[in-house]
C-alpha cells in the first residue's frame, strides 16, 4: 500500500478498482452518500458525490488532509515530474 492509500485510508477513504480510471476513492458518509476522488488518466483530479441517480454532483472544496493525500498521490503518480 502506497503512502497515499495509507493517508486515504487513515480518512476513511476506500480504494476502489476502477477499470476507466488510474484509481478512485470512495468514503461514505452517515447523513449523505458516497463522496469520490478520482485520478483520471488524463492527469485530471475530480471530486464528485453520489445523488439519487448517479455519480454526478460536483464538489468546489476539499479538506486539508484530503489535499496533502491527492498530492501525495499526484507525487506517486509521477504527474509532477512530466
């Protein structure tokens, strides 16, 4: 397990297999559904809930620990070095 999983996991984040996506992160939450960070192929970086009918609701913000895991995932994934 990479340190990025590590710091996912530690924020209640589980690692999901994704055939359409270099990796995705799921956590679910009490009152609402499941949030996703997803790592796109193209080295795009996209959060998004669950609604009723689909993975679709965009989301403007992050945490501080969820930003210094997706950096550190961005850092594993070589994206700063190209």
């Amino acid at each position: 397990m990479s340190k990025a999983d590590e710091m996912f996991e530690e924020l209640g984040y589980e690692n999901i297999i994704n055939e359409t996506c270099l990796c995705e992160y799921r956590k679910y939450f009490k009152l609402k559904r499941a949030r996703h960070i997803v790592f796109a192929v193209d080295k795009a970086v996209s959060v998004c809930e669950e609604n009723e009918k689909t993975l679709a609701v965009n989301r403007d913000y992050f945490t501080m620990q969820e930003l210094q895991a997706i950096n550190e995932k961005v850092k594993e994934l070589g994206w700063l070095d190209e």
